[in-house]
C-alpha cells in the first residue's frame, strides 16, 4: 500500500481505473472513427445523388448536339455522341461525375 492525498489507497483500486479509463477511450475513439466515416459516405452519396439529378435534368433539356448548362450546385456540359448523350457534371466542390444516356 502507499500514501495518495494522506489516504491508503491499494494499488488495485489505481490499476482498476485505468484499465476502465482506456477501455473508455477505445471505445470513444471507435464510436468517433464511424461517424466520421458515416458522415463522409453521407456526403458522397448526397454529392453523387446532385450530380445524377443535374444529369437527368440535362438529358430533359439537350436540344442541341453540344451545350452548357448552369445549376446553382453546379455546371453540367453534355455532347451527343453516336446517339448517346455523354454528360459531365462538376459540382461547386470541384467533384466531377460522367454520366452516358
């Protein structure tokens, strides 16, 4: 035994609560590590759920064979190639997506 803040303590008792302490700490740095990653597939699929819209959007709306349109999220320029319509999308946060119809 020894002597912490003029008390006997025993040493198992200190063991004990660090052990506790870092299962603690694992487990917060495990809950942590997948909201991040949670948090980063939700963006990409909402960033990838835009572009898609922007795409089908432009399809509706290509008239002639090459052309530019301007969204608020982001710009879509589409070109019409052996009947396909090509699209690529970049969004605001410079993401691009190529999409063939």
């Amino acid at each position: 035994m020894f002597t912490l803040l003029k008390r006997q303590v025993k040493a198992g008792i200190l063991i004990y609560a660090l052990l506790m302490a870092a299962i603690f700490a694992l487990l917060l740095q495990f809950y942590l590590g997948r909201v991040v990653a949670m948090e980063r597939q939700h963006q990409a699929q909402l960033s990838a759920s835009q572009a898609y819209l922007m795409a089908k959007l432009t399809k509706d709306l290509a008239k002639e064979d090459t052309g530019h349109l301007t969204f608020d999220q982001g710009v879509a320029d589409y070109n019409f190639q052996d009947n396909r319509l090509q699209v690529v999308v970049k969004l605001s946060n410079q993401q691009e997506f190529d999409y063939v119809f």
